[in-house]
C-alpha cells in the first residue's frame, strides 16, 4: 500500500500552491523529503487533479519512445519528462534510456511477467490427405516394407548357409 493517498498528496500540492507554507515546513508535518513535495507540485501542474490517480503502468514501445525523444529534443529531466507524461516513477524513464542506449529500440518492447500460464494449446488436426495422395504414399510404403522383407530373407539365407559350411569343415 501507498504511504500516502492521493488525496494527501493533493492536499500538500494545494498548501504550497497557495504560498502561505513552505515545501520544507509541509515536508516536515508529513515527515517526507522535501523532493517529493517538489516532484507532486510538478506533477499537478502537468497533470492537474488525475496526476495521482494510479494508473496501468504497461507502456507500450512507442509511447517509451516518444518520451525519450521528447527528453532529448527538450533537454527535460527524467522528472520533469516522468511528471509530463504522468509517468509514476522517474526511474522508469531512466531505465529506458539506459535499455536503448545499450541495446537498441528493441530493449523497449515490454516483456511478459510472471509464469506461463498453464493452458494446453489446442492440438493440430491432421491434414486431409487426398485420396489419391494416400494411395501412393501406401503403395511407396509397400516398397519398401517389400524390399525390406527381401533383404531380410537374403541375410538369413547367407548366415544358415555360413553356419552349414561351417559345420561341414569340422
């Protein structure tokens, strides 16, 4: 669970927005770095009340990359560029800078998380064969059982007429 609502979090926004209280002093009473209330400020001016609103955090390879191209045209920080785009956590914009840096556009593309999941893939019916596909692929089978067969009875033949030689010279 969150430490703080977004309801808190819009509330410490309302009270540094209206200058009355500094970011350090509201920080202190919610006993949270002074960064955070910076980060929330940002976040509300680009986002307005839904900026706190949890939201599906699966990105999608081209949305990772428009905000890094937004980062680079603009030289915004991965903060800045985060509370932009409504991103939850600047480390993500970082990590992605870091993946195509090193590894190329393809690193973007999201990954699946998590076991497999246990269904069985539907089995694959056979192929209807032709009838006249059938009756050759049975009479090439036929073949070569048949040549099979014969060489076979060839071998035997030569190993009982070896053992009778054989037996012959003793």
């Amino acid at each position: 669970m969150a430490r703080f609502t977004a309801e808190d979090k819009l509330n410490a926004v309302k009270r540094a927005l209206r200058g009355n209280e500094s970011y350090k002093s509201i920080a202190q009473s919610m006993s949270v770095n002074e960064m955070a209330i910076h980060k929330w400020v940002k976040q509300y001016k680009y986002n307005g009340d839904h900026a706190f609103i949890k939201r599906y955090t699966n990105y999608t390879q081209q949305f990772k990359l428009d905000v890094l191209n937004f980062m680079i045209e603009n030289g915004t920080s991965s903060r800045e560029t985060a509370a932009i785009f409504n991103i939850a956590s600047p480390e993500s914009v970082l990590r992605w800078k870091k993946q195509f840096e090193s590894h190329g556009i393809d690193a973007l593309q999201s990954k699946k998380k998590g076991r497999p999941s246990m269904k069985k893939e539907p089995t694959q019916q056979p192929k209807q064969v032709s009838a006249e596909d059938s009756k050759e692929a049975l009479e090439a089978r036929i073949k070569q059982l048949e040549m099979e067969n014969d060489y076979l009875k060839k071998l035997n033949a030569l190993v009982q007429k070896k053992e009778t030689s054989r037996k012959k010279t003793k």
